[in-house]
C-alpha cells in the first residue's frame, strides 16, 4: 500500500520534470485553433504522442524483471545527466523548444496532405519527447507492476490536466510568457532529483559517490560544451 501512495507523489514529479516545457508548445498550438485544426486534434494528439513515447520506456520495465535492481537503478544516471546537461547548456533547451515550434508550422502542412491533424500534433509531442523514454526507462524499470500502472495512470490523467492548463493560458498572456521565460530554468533540478531518487531508492551507489560521478559528469559535459564551441567558432 506505501509503494502505491509513493508512485503517486512520483509520477506526478516525472511528468512535470519532462513535460513543463510542453506547456509552451501547447499554448502555442491552442492558439492556433480555428475552423479546420480544432481543439480536440490537439488533445487527440498529445495523448496519441504521449502513450507512443510511455509504450517505447516500458522496455525498461520488461529490462527490470531480468536484470538485477542493482544494474537497473544505474539507469537514473540518465535523467542525471539530462538534468545537468540542461543546466550547463540552458541555450540547447531553448533551440529545441524554437525547433518544435518550427515544426509545426511544416507538420501542419504535412498533416493536412497525407493524415489527420491530430498526428500532426503527436508527432510534434514525439518529437519534443526525446527526453522522456531516457528518464521513463529507469523509472518503470525500478517499479513494481502495481506501481507501474499507478504512474501511468497519473501520467494519462495528467495530459488531460496539461491540456485543460495550456488551453486557459491562451486566455492569459502574461502567464503563457512567464512560463515560457523562466519554467525550464526548475527543469534541470527536478530531473537531476528524480534521478538522485531513482538511484539511492535501489541502493545503487552510495551518496558520496554518487556525488563524485554527478561531478565527473558535470566536468565531462563542460568539456563536450567547450569543444563544441571551439568547432562551431572555427567553422564560421
């Protein structure tokens, strides 16, 4: 009954963690509603895109009854180092978010030659997702099937919830840009937390070095950051 109560509280966490910057992508595509792309394309897509990238992480679950917990809760370096990469490059962020938006002014087109406008919309949440199956994997692969299904359960309810939230934004837009300016910026914290948790709940590695790793990451990524600035500065 406790881990129950517990993945409640911790589906809640993982889905704000990878979802707050869809509030920005779906504010945008709600106040693109008019006569022939409506709001419930919108909910139909998200919910289609959202359950393709909760079906591609349960490969983490069906990893978790093979191998030991042991390896498994290495898995919440991921998210780790999703979380860290986000806060030493804050700039990455916020291209993707232009990108998705960018897509969708092509996808749209795509959409009304060859389907329906809701897959235009769960492409652009697949899309926008890539994050989600690295941080979801480690997460199911660490519950138990009962918690399993209690996450994916609040993560369902809670698309209706993101839904229901982006589209009263397009009302206020003083909200929708103080989202937009600084949501990302408890992103980085709440995925490094998560998997923090994921990490010592399997009693994986111990704290101090946990620590030294997160470190040794943080260092390995400012070296990634630098090389790629260096190359990007020769090539222009």
């Amino acid at each position: 009954m406790n881990e129950l109560i517990t993945a409640i509280p911790t589906g809640i966490t993982a889905f704000i963690a990878t979802n707050l910057d869809d509030l920005v992508i779906l504010t945008l595509l709600f106040s693109q509603v008019n006569a022939t792309f409506r709001r419930r394309h919108i909910v139909i897509g998200q919910y289609l895109g959202f359950s393709t990238l909760v079906v591609a992480s349960l490969v983490g679950f069906l990893g978790g009854l093979v191998l030991p917990s042991h390896w498994i809760g290495l898995l919440g370096l991921v998210p780790i180092t999703i979380g860290l990469n986000r806060l030493l490059n804050p700039e990455s962020d916020s291209s993707a978010t232009t990108d998705s938006e960018t897509e969708f002014s092509h996808s749209s087109a795509f959409a009304s030659f060859v389907s329906p406008q809701a897959y235009s919309v769960a492409a652009i949440t697949i899309a926008n997702g890539s994050d989600n199956v690295g941080i979801y994997m480690p997460l199911f692969a660490n519950s138990s099937l009962c918690e399993l299904l209690v996450i994916v359960a609040v993560f369902l309810l809670l698309v209706g919830v993101w839904c229901y939230l982006t589209y009263k934004l397009t009302c206020q837009r003083a909200i929708a840009n103080l989202l937009q300016r600084y949501g990302n910026n408890f992103v980085p914290f709440v995925l490094i937390g998560l998997g923090v948790f994921i990490i010592l709940e399997s009693a994986t590695l111990t704290p101090i070095i946990l620590a030294a790793i997160c470190l040794g990451l943080m260092g390995v990524l400012k070296i990634i950051q630098n090389y790629q600035f260096k190359t990007e500065s020769l090539s222009s």
